[in-house]
C-alpha cells in the first residue's frame, strides 16, 4: 500500500496516487531505498528512489532552490528556529523524502505547500529540491497553506484566525464554506476569528504563549477594551490559571450589570463626560450631596499622562 502522509483531503488531491497491484511482498521496503539497519551511514535520496506515494512518473522533478519562492499567501509567519535547525540536520543527511508542491510562475516557481521544508534545505545548503509542478489559482494557494499548517498544528492561534479571516475577506467565503474547506466546524472558525478583536497587545501575548488560547477566549468574554486589558495585566502578574480567569471575567460582568442598573442617567452623563476629557474610564459613586470620583489607568505611561491633564 502507499505510505499515507497525512496531507489531507486539499493537499492529496494534487499529489496521483500510483495503483499497485496487491503482491505479498508489497509491504516490504523498495529494493532501491537503501535501509539505514543493513547499511549504516547517509541514505542519499533521488529522485527515482521517492516512495511509492509520489512516484517520478507522476511529476516529480528536482527544481534549482533558487527558483523557488515562499507562498506569497502563506499564514506561518513564526519558524521554531530549533525545530528547523533539527529538520535542517536530518534533511541535510537523507536528502527529502516528501517533495514540495509547487505552481510554476514564469520562468519561477511558486511554494503551495511544504514550505518549512523548503526553508529547511535552504539551511543545509542543497541546490536542488524534489517537487511537484501543479497549477492553482491565488485561492488555492491560500486554502491549501492554510490546510496543510492547520493539519499539522503549525499555526499560532493569531496565525491561524488571520488566515480564515483572509479566506473570508479577499475570498468572499462564509465561515460556514471556510469550516468545510478545512475540516472544522463553523463554531470553531467564528471563535478563532475573534481572536483578531483583542487589543494588540494581547494577541501577541498569545502568539508568544505567554497566555493560552483559553485565557484569551475569557478575557473575550469581556466586551471593554480597557477592562480587557486591566484583566490581562491581572493574569500576567499573578500567573492565573484559566479557571480563575474565567472567575475574575463573572466577577466583571456581575459588577458591570450591576452598575448598568443602578446608575442614573445624570451620574452616566457626568461620567461620560470625564472620561472623554481624560481619555480613561471614570467612576461615579454618589452619597447624599457628595461622593467620590474613581479614575481608571493600565500602565505607568496612562498614569502620568492623566496626571498631565489634571495638574
């Protein structure tokens, strides 16, 4: 049988699959890819010794690597430099054995699909590379990047959010079309979207792993920008868990609804008001004739500007 990749429905339809006639030997390794516990050392991979998955006869050629270049649609924008080194290494001494997937661009190449292993051979210095020439419109491109990153967990969760955002944006899918194209639900791809509402800030926060994505979908929870990010300096200096982050949201929102209904109409103008003079939100608790002002700041920067503006 031939060895299945796991490329996924977008990714395997452009590579034919080779029909073998069932033998009884067929399960055992090609008598032409040399076997690493017969005959120690390198294993040099050519094109005419690729598994059976994507046999020369189906397209396989070796391009020059600086013919090739990136999906200009590719959503991976962060490499683990370790994790390349590692394949760099192992690519540097069996050669690759699963080819790119490319779109012939004038006398240029194009990357669909394989591109850390193309940034890895560039790191161990080969000049050629197996792939595999198909045509695909800018869409494609597109979806099967995302497809193949989603597929084998490459992406962020910013990355990835971004990606479905393009498909949906330059694209004019639905969510409904973009959870078909890759395998997910449409719940899934709405709550990932999301992500791209929360402040900067803390989107790089999540593609740093500084929080996980559960922390993020609580801090969503919260509609306030501001309060959004007072809650995420809260996580960040206790170290809070996702459970007690969740906790700290309920207690935001029990404490907003309960301001909503009792704030009268003339104390919700007042604050209004301030807030729009100071540029923060501002508090209004009054008692009898009298009462107390509370303004809100998020950072040492918002502290001094405030101070500016009332002194």
């Amino acid at each position: 049988m031939p060895q299945n990749y796991g490329l996924g429905r977008g990714l395997a339809s452009l590579i034919p699959q080779k029909k073998q006639a069932s033998s009884p030997g067929q399960n055992k390794a090609p008598a032409n890819i040399p076997v690493a516990a017969n005959k120690p050392g390198p294993i040099k991979i050519t094109p005419a010794s690729l598994p059976a998955v994507v046999p020369v006869s189906s397209g396989v050629q070796e391009i020059d690597i600086i013919k090739i270049s990136p999906n200009p649609h590719q959503p991976r924008l962060h490499f683990d430099e370790e994790k390349l080194k590692e394949l760099a290494a192992s690519v540097k001494e069996y050669g690759i054995i699963q080819p790119l997937i490319v779109t012939k661009n004038g006398n240029q190449y194009e990357i669909i699909a394989g591109e850390r292993r193309f940034e890895a051979a560039k790191l161990a210095g080969l000049a050629k590379v197996p792939a595999i020439v198909r045509e695909a419109s800018e869409q494609q491109k597109l979806e099967l990047a995302v497809i193949e990153n989603v597929q084998r967990h490459d992406l962020n969760p910013i990355e990835e959010a971004k990606s479905y955002h393009k498909l949906g944006d330059e694209f004019d899918l639905n969510q409904e079309e973009i959870a078909n194209k890759v395998g997910k639900s449409r719940s899934a791809i709405a709550n990932k979207i999301r992500l791209l509402q929360l402040p900067v800030e803390i989107q790089k926060a999540l593609i740093s792993g500084q929080i996980t994505e559960g922390h993020a979908k609580a801090i969503l929870a919260i509609e306030n920008p501001e309060k959004q990010r007072g809650l995420f300096d809260l996580i960040m200096k206790n170290n809070l868990t996702v459970r007690q982050t969740e906790d700290k949201t309920k207690e935001i929102s029990v404490r907003t609804h309960k301001r909503t209904i009792n704030i009268s109409p003339e104390i919700k103008a007042a604050e209004e008001k301030l807030a729009g003079a100071l540029g923060t939100k501002v508090k209004l608790s009054k008692s009898g004739e009298g009462g107390k002002i509370t303004i809100e700041y998020y950072s040492r920067e918002e502290l001094d500007n405030l101070i500016a503006k009332i002194c």
